[in-house]
C-alpha cells in the first residue's frame, strides 16, 4: 500500500495491519497527527492505560486496545529513526489509518459478528520546520 505522502531520505517509516476497529484507530490518529513524537507517545500511553480520555472526561472513550497496538506502532518508528542516526524526540509524526481487507468468520446461521475488524496504519516521522522570525522593519 502506497503511503500517503512522498518519502525521501530524511524521513523514518513504519506499517502495520492491526486487528482493531478502524472507527478507534482513525479517531487516535487524527488526534494525534502532526505532534510531535514524544507529544503523541504521551497521549497513546495515557489511553492505553487509560489515565487519559479521547473525548473529554463525560464520555470516557479510551480505546485502550487501538491505543496499546498504535503505541508499538509508534516504538516501532522510533527505533527505525535511531538506526537511521536520526532523534525522534525532535521529529513530527504524520499518521493516518485505512480501512484493511473484509475477512470473514465462518458462521452458520446469522451474520452476526461475521467481519474481522482489520485496519491499515501507516506513519512517517519527519524533521520539524524551522520556526521563521518576523523581521521588524
């Protein structure tokens, strides 16, 4: 599957198909796409271990088993960026997750429960932008 933005040299990479719904995955990733790393690591560990809601604390949606397999998602990059002599600590996330393929249980009467939940996250870390100052004239 090709990724969502043109990669270069600069950038580390990660994929994974992840057996959760893609309705979770999709709200995580959009929460936390364009932080920086370790901004986002934060926010992933706190719903996996569910100190910190998604949607405000009335609703109390922390989607802990997305958030669990997007943070090895995100330890997975992480390592990619250090063997590529690069800090994650200083790197901006983009994520994004897709719909993955139907695949179906096997049952006999209803279709109740039939699809597996299958979803497709991709993730790329990239240098942040330097800051530019306003000149005063």
């Amino acid at each position: 599957m090709p990724y969502t933005m043109k990669t270069t040299k600069e950038m580390a990479i990660a994929s994974s198909t992840l057996n959760v719904s893609p309705k979770h995955a999709l709200a995580i990733c959009s929460t936390i796409n364009h932080k920086s790393w370790s901004a986002a690591k934060t926010v992933v560990q706190g719903l996996a271990e569910q100190t910190r809601s998604l949607e405000g604390d009335l609703k109390g949606k922390y989607y802990s088993k997305a958030a669990s397999q997007i943070s090895g998602l995100l330890d997975d990059i992480a390592s990619n960026a250090r063997h590529r002599n690069m800090d994650p600590e200083k790197m901006q996330l983009f994520i994004s997750a897709h719909q993955g393929p139907r695949l179906f249980r096997g049952r006999r009467k209803r279709k109740f429960g039939m699809r597996i939940k299958i979803v497709h996250v991709q993730a790329i870390l990239k240098p942040m932008p330097e800051k530019k100052k306003a000149e005063k004239k």
